[in-house]
C-alpha cells in the first residue's frame, strides 16, 4: 500500500492474484458510498480475466454484499462449484449412453417394421409372373348392395 493513499487494504483473494482495498467516498455526502478497488498483484490487467475474480469478491466491490469475504468462505463455494461441475459431467454421461441405447432400440424397431413391411407387401410364392407386375396389388371386388 502507498502511504499518500487513504485506502484500507480489506484482503486478497486465496490464489493471491489480487488485493482489495476500500477508501472513504470522495464526497463526504450522506448517500456516498466507499470507494472499493482491486489491485493485480503479479502482472498487470491485461493477463486477468473477471473470471479470476471470485464472485464473492466482485459483489463486494460492487456494493451488493456490506462486507468482504473470508477465505473459508469462498473455499466452500469453490467446493461446492467443483462438485456441481462433477456431477454434471455425470450426468452428461449417463444422458449419452441412454441416447445411444435409445437410437440402437429405434433403429432395431425401423428394421423389424421395414422387414414385417416387405413381408406384406411381397407377391405370392406361387406366382407365375417374374417383374413388375408381380407387385402391383390386385383390388378386391366390390360387393353390390
């Protein structure tokens, strides 16, 4: 921290990638809010992404939460993300292979119905005519009322 500064360091994210810092509000205003700010320790900006910044964190700087998070805090919502994330993956899994059993069973039920279709639609075994013509169904008479 640089002693002309009037900010507060308040702490640091667990990957030690940036400090967070809160200064008094620059109008002395009843309705002014402290001023919040984050510092990138190794590098500059530009190798960050807002990613990197935990969500607990980013609500801080923004004013939604009232005061800053602890590290054991955001190791749980870490936990919590990573066994999220794991059990999706399952799930993504098991969605595939039911897919997978699901197209296997349909295209088992597309041939038995081509094949029972061919089997109706096939000419007598005792037909005399090889062709064409062997396929063509011969209508039923009608019957007169």
């Amino acid at each position: 921290m640089r002693p002309w500064r009037r900010e507060k360091l308040v702490g640091s994210d667990p990957k030690g990638l940036f400090l967070f810092f809160e200064a008094p509000p620059i109008h002395d205003g009843s309705l002014s809010k402290t001023r919040r700010t984050l510092e990138y320790i190794k590098g500059n900006q530009k190798e960050y992404f807002t990613e990197d910044v935990p969500v607990q964190w980013m609500a801080w700087l923004r004013h939604t939460r009232d005061y800053p998070p602890s590290h054991e805090e955001i190791a749980i919502a870490e936990a919590q993300k990573e066994r999220t994330l794991r059990l999706a993956k399952e799930i993504e899994k098991k969605d595939a292979e039911m897919r997978i059993r699901e197209a296997e069973s349909t295209a088992a039920l597309l041939a038995e119905s081509a094949a029972k279709q061919i089997r109706v639609n096939a000419p007598p075994r005792d037909s005399t005519i090889d062709g064409p013509e062997a396929w063509i169904p011969i209508p039923a008479e009608r019957k007169l009322k």
